[in-house]
C-alpha cells in the first residue's frame, strides 16, 4: 500500500474487527485494503458520511483494477459476528464489514465507501484496541501472518497474560482457513501456523509461538504464547523490516536483479 511508504506510522484498529468469524474467502490483500479504509476513514469514522480515497492507493503494487474490484466486493460480503444481549438474552449481531461503495470507472479514480450505522457503533463503543504498525502489515506475506499478527497485538499488551488456549477449529476461523483445507494438523502446522508465527516473529515486536496441545494422537487444542522482545531482539526485528522497505521499493521502482525481486515477492 503505497499511502504507508515511507512513513513508520501505526493505526489503530478495534479489537471486534480483528478475530471477525466466516472471512475465510479474505485475502492477504483483502485484509490490507480494510485497514487501508480505516485508517483513512478514522479521523471522522464515527460519523455517519462517505468517505473516499485514490484507487491508485488500494491497488498498491497491481496495476489492473479487477483484483480490486474482487476485494471491495469480498469485503461487502463478509459479516462480523459479535454476542450482544437483546431482551436478556445473548444472541449474534451480525453485520457487514463494509457499506455500500461507488467506484470511478477510470484509473485515476476514487472509491467512495461507507461504514453501516452498526458497523460505526461497534467501533464507537469499543474498549479493546491493536495499535498495528504500518510497515509490519506490509512486510507480512499471507493472509494467516496477518490475522495472527494482529492477533497477537490485541494480547500484547496484557499486563498479566502471555498465552491464550484455541480449540484447533477456533484457531482454524479466527485466522481464516478455508473449509476442507490442511484438515490434518500436520499440514495445518507445517502450511499455516508455523510460517505465520515464524513471520510475526521475525518482523513485530513480540515473540511468538503456537504449539499443540495433545490428547493422545489427537491435537485438539493449541496454545498461543507471547512476549515482547528485549533491545537485541527489536535491533534485529528494526533491520529486518527496513530490509523488507528497501526490497519493495526496489521492486516498485525495477531497481534490484530479477531474482532478488523474486524473492522479495
């Protein structure tokens, strides 16, 4: 997302909209275009107004607008599911993630997009936040390393809480793995997991790892664990990061061999 380059900013995002369930079919891209929306709407998101921003921005490195076009649609379809009580009763709330939106059909164009009055409630009331920091979001390479990484900044910053228990299918949802996908631990761990966590580690802030809790042969459950990095630790994450910046602007600009732009991909 070129509105971050070059800029260490971080934004804020409320807790509801980060373990959101039935967003298997969101993509890595899908998930940095929310964000992206967000946070240019965040100055006046409580407000119930349509907000705008350069497609040129949410395209980021592509150059069609199709790929677009799918991820706005995507996130229109996905619902945000949260328990509230109505009538003393616990029950579903159920909402959209995104409103409705127009599209300029030219290149150079805007999107235009609103947030539903329900979807502007959740965020307005809520008490639990992830400050997730923009040049992370960019250097992170799936889908599972971003849901885990903000994830694990919702956590980070429990006083008395390093790690949290998921069932292996609750884990499975709250990071987005397709139905009939890596259906045996093995391939869960070894496909999923294991490279989110190793991503998360190398470029946040905290160490990260998730690890089975067995029950014979079976994993029914994992455990999910945390902490912050000491000074060596952030040193080693910092140059990691700035590496990742300087590889994306080589590959945006053609600078760089082919095969170091491979890489970078």
């Amino acid at each position: 997302m070129r509105v971050w380059e070059g800029e260490d900013c971080s934004f804020p995002k409320p807790g509801e909209l980060i373990e959101i369930r039935d967003h298997s079919s969101m993509t890595m891209q899908d998930r940095r275009v929310l964000n992206m929306l967000l946070t240019n709407a965040w100055p006046r998101i409580t407000e119930q107004i349509e907000h705008s921003i350069p497609k040129s921005l949410l395209r980021g490195e592509h150059n069609s607008n199709d790929q677009l076009g799918d991820t706005i649609d995507r996130l229109m379809k996905t619902i945000v599911v949260l328990k509230v009580v109505r009538n003393g009763r616990t029950s579903d709330l159920k909402v959209q993630l995104l409103g409705p939106t127009v599209e300029n059909r030219d290149d150079s164009g805007n999107l235009y997009y609103r947030f539903l009055p329900e979807m502007i409630e959740i965020i307005a009331q809520s008490d639990h936040w992830a400050r997730l920091q923009a040049q992370v979001m960019l250097a992170l390479t799936s889908k599972y390393a971003i849901a885990l990484y903000e994830m694990i900044e919702k956590r980070a910053g429990l006083k008395s809480k390093f790690c949290e228990e998921f069932t292996v299918e609750e884990i499975r949802d709250v990071l987005g793995v397709p139905d009939g996908r890596m259906t045996k631990w093995a391939n869960l761990y070894r496909f999923a997991l294991e490279p989110a966590a190793r991503q998360v580690r190398e470029m946040s802030n905290c160490v990260v790892s998730i690890d089975p809790i067995r029950a014979g042969r079976q994993v029914p459950r994992v455990r999910l664990a945390w902490f912050r990095k000491d000074e060596e630790g952030l040193k080693l994450t910092y140059q990691a990061v700035e590496k990742n910046k300087t590889e994306r602007r080589n590959r945006r600009t053609g600078k760089g061999s082919r095969a170091q732009q491979e890489l970078a991909l």
